[in-house]
C-alpha cells in the first residue's frame, strides 16, 4: 500500500512550479529547504525580521496543488506538493500542525 502512494505521489507532484521565483533552484531547495525555513522562522520569531516571498505561506501559495473540483489539497493527500516528496523519504511533515497547509483565497 505504502509503494502505491509513493508511486501515486511520484506522478502526480507537481513539476517546479514558479522555479525562478523560489530562493534556490529546485535541487538545492530539494536539500536545504528546511534549513531556509528555520532560518526565516527563527529570524521572524526572533528578531522580527521577515523577508517577503520567503515565508511558509508564500511556499504554499506558489505550490499548490488542486483536486478536481478546483480547491486546494491540504497535507494529508499525497499530492499536496510537501507532501508528495515527504512520502517519498518517508520524513513527515509537522509544519502543518501549526501553519495552513492550503492558501488563503481569495474572495469571490
């Protein structure tokens, strides 16, 4: 069961979307990723200091994934774009118990 939902989560992640806006190129946010991400967190939390673009929440809103119907997967489904990768290196993903895992949109 486990391989299937890699290999679902394989095909359906999404390719790198936006790659010139991130801070890195996509193989070398593959590996320091979450380093940037404490790294801003600490310096936010901290000192006060936040850097636009670089927050969780502008990862999100750059990367989302949508199902069907139009709307944002949360991290629970494989093809959430944290998720996707998270399954594959079976590392879990615990930012979302504090942080949305969806963007916040827009009112229609």
């Amino acid at each position: 069961m486990r391989l299937g939902l890699i290999l679902i989560a394989l095909l359906l992640a999404p390719l790198a979307v936006r790659a010139a806006e991130c801070p890195a190129p996509p193989a070398e946010m593959r590996r320091i990723h979450m380093d940037l991400l404490a790294h801003d967190r600490n310096a936010a939390a901290r000192e006060g200091i936040r850097r636009p673009g670089h927050g969780l929440d502008d990862c999100i809103t750059c990367h989302v994934v949508r199902d069907a119907g139009g709307a944002a997967v949360d991290a629970t489904n494989p093809r959430h774009f944290c998720t996707s990768c998270h399954v594959k290196v079976a590392v879990s993903v615990d930012c979302f118990s504090c942080h949305r895992a969806t963007p916040v949109e827009a009112a229609r």
